[in-house]
C-alpha cells in the first residue's frame, strides 16, 4: 500500500496529504490530455481537417510513414495550426509555473508573472518598435517586446533594492512600473499612431497567436522546459519560502540568493513567451490555485501540475478564440479573462467554504 505524503498546511491548519500514486495518476492523465486537446483544437477551423489526418501528417513530417496527404491540408496542419496550439500549450505552461513560483516567493496568492512590470514593459518595447519604428528592421515587434519586458524587470528590481529589499518592496516597486509603462504605452498610441496602427497594435497587446512559427515553437518549448527543470530543483526552496524567510533559512536556504535567481528566471520565461504570444493575463493567477487544489501545495508536484493544466487552458482558450468569431479571431488575452475570473472567483468561493 501507498502511504500518503504530507503536503502541508491546509485550509483552516489541517494537514493535507496526496497519494504519491494518485499524483503520477493525475500528472500522466494531464500528459494525455495536453496530447488530445493539442490534436483536437488542429481540427477547428473553418477547413475541415480530421484527426486521421493529423496522425497522418505527423507522421509523414516525423519520418515515420509515407501516407498521401492533400497538399492544402498538410500546410494547414504542419504549417499553420500544429504551431498555434504548440506555442499555446508552451504559454499556459509556462505562465503557469511562473505564477506558481512567484505566489511562493512573495507569498501572496494573487501575485502572477506581470506582477514585475514584464508585461506593462512588453507593451512599451512592441509600441516602441510598431508605432514609432525605432530599431524595427533589427529587432521587430517580438524583439522589442523582449527587450521592453526586461527593461522594466531591472527596473524594479533597482527600485526594490533601493526601497531596502524584501518582498513586499518588490511587490510595490512592481505596482509603479506597470503604472509607468502603461502609461507611456498609452501616451505614444495616443500621440503618434494612427488609426491602423493602433488596432494592430491594440490586438497584439491583448494577446495573439496569429501568425506563430516553427521557431516560436522552438523558443519557447526550450525555456519553458528549461524553466520547469530550474523550478523543480528549486522545489524543497520553494516549499520553505512558502512558511517564510526564517524557516527557509533554517533549512539551509540562501534565501536571498534563490530568491532572486528564480525572480530572473520567472522574468525571463515570462518575457520571452509576451515577446510572442503578446500580453496573456491571468494564467498565472488562478492556474497555480487550481493545481494546488488537485495536487496540493508540494512544488514537486504542483510545478508539472500548473504546466499540464496550463497548456491544456491555453490550448482549448486559443481554439475557441480562433473559432469563436470567424472571420476575426477573438485575442487569446480577452478570452483568458473572460474564463479566468469566473474560474478565480469560485475557486475564492470553494476556499470561503472550506474554512
């Protein structure tokens, strides 16, 4: 028989236990569900395109059989949206467990990847390049995103240093960057775009995956694979941050040090996924609430746990998104919210009940 594991304090100061059994049960449950919702959100669209097909393509692709597929429906599959729901699933994942580490880091429940200014500093950096044109033909949108994203990240981190340090420094200094960048985003759209520029601009902000390549597939599957090696040897750390510096200190933790090395590494996936994907809101908020639910608070299991629901969230949001207003997709962003705060407040309402 499987003994359970602690997991640690839950609601109201009981003490929670999982199944190290039921965790690998659910943990391979949500592999095959990313699997299936990837294949069947290739399938929506106005093109009709069925799951033989897919397998058929696939397989084609991967060298594995040689079966005759119409040309129009393999560009359909290979080309435009198998990268589409590859660069969702990698977002979800990605914010996901960037949302996980920072509610652990600072120890505040409603802290989420932007929380740094990233998001606000994305913005900036695309309007930058889109709307005044400066160093587009070296870095485009993406890259200015990028580039925007990590500007605003060191600069809360300064402010949150220069504040003396400490978590709720950090968490402040991150409320006056988004404040800052969003209104400079807003100035120069207001000031030098015209009326094409800002709707294509506006679009990109909200969240797009219109347009994604084999490269942006790339990019963001190694980070974001990267990023959840980094956090899973990070997964005794964050469970001590989670009852405080002190007794993560106790433990052996350099506390400053981990904690501001994940800050970076949250920063960076996060950055790297807004540079393609455009601002997505929040995942990273209620996600990690959702996978602490299922799988409890252990990082070790939550951190995979956050990523697979994660790219299945993103994955089924993008498709219905897609689909939804054709000829016009819906931007991926309006549709996270419009199902995540519904989402947040009942899982705010399950937490009200269980105390």
């Amino acid at each position: 028989m499987t003994s359970p594991v602690t997991d640690g304090t839950g609601p109201g100061g009981a003490r929670t236990t999982r199944s190290p059994l039921r965790v690998v049960l659910l943990l391979a449950v949500g592999i095959i569900a990313v699997a299936l919702s990837v294949g069947v959100a290739i399938t929506l669209g106005p093109a009709d395109v069925s799951l033989v097909n897919v397998r058929d393509v696939l397989l084609n692709h991967l060298g594995l059989a040689d079966v005759p597929v119409r040309v129009v429906k393999d560009a359909i599959v290979w080309e435009e949206r198998l990268p589409r729901a590859l660069t969702a699933a990698a977002a979800g994942a990605g914010l996901g467990i960037c949302g996980a580490v920072m509610q652990s880091l600072l120890r505040n429940p409603l802290a989420d990847p932007f929380l740094l200014g990233i998001s606000s500093g994305a913005s900036t950096g695309a309007v930058v390049i889109g709307v005044l044109g400066v160093g587009g033909s070296v870095l485009g949108l993406s890259g200015g995103a990028f580039v925007g994203a990590l500007v605003a990240f060191v600069l809360v981190m300064l402010l949150a240093r220069l504040a003396g340090g400490g978590t709720d420094r950090v968490i402040l200094a991150g409320v006056a960057s988004t404040q800052l960048f969003s209104a400079l985003t807003s100035f120069l759209i207001f000031a030098f775009a015209d009326a094409d520029e800002t709707r294509g601009v506006l679009f990109w902000l909200l969240g797009s995956l219109e347009g994604v390549r084999w490269d942006d597939v790339a990019l963001c599957g190694v980070v974001v694979l990267v990023g959840i090696a980094l956090c899973l040897a990070h997964a005794h750390a964050l469970d001590a941050f989670s009852f405080g510096d002190e007794i993560a200190a106790s433990l052996g933790i350099a506390v400053t040090r981990v904690r501001w090395g994940l800050l970076v590494l949250t920063a960076l996936i996060t950055a790297t996924l807004v540079s393609v994907t455009g601002a997505i809101g929040f995942v990273g908020l209620v996600l990690p609430h959702a996978a602490r639910f299922l799988f409890g608070p252990r990082h070790a299991g939550l951190i995979p746990a956050t990523a697979l629901i994660g790219a299945v969230f993103m994955v089924w949001v993008d498709a219905v998104s897609r689909v939804a207003f054709q000829p016009t997709p819906l931007p991926v962003g309006v549709g996270t919210a419009l199902v995540g705060v519904p989402a947040f407040v009942l899982i705010l309402v399950r937490k009200r009940r269980a105390l």
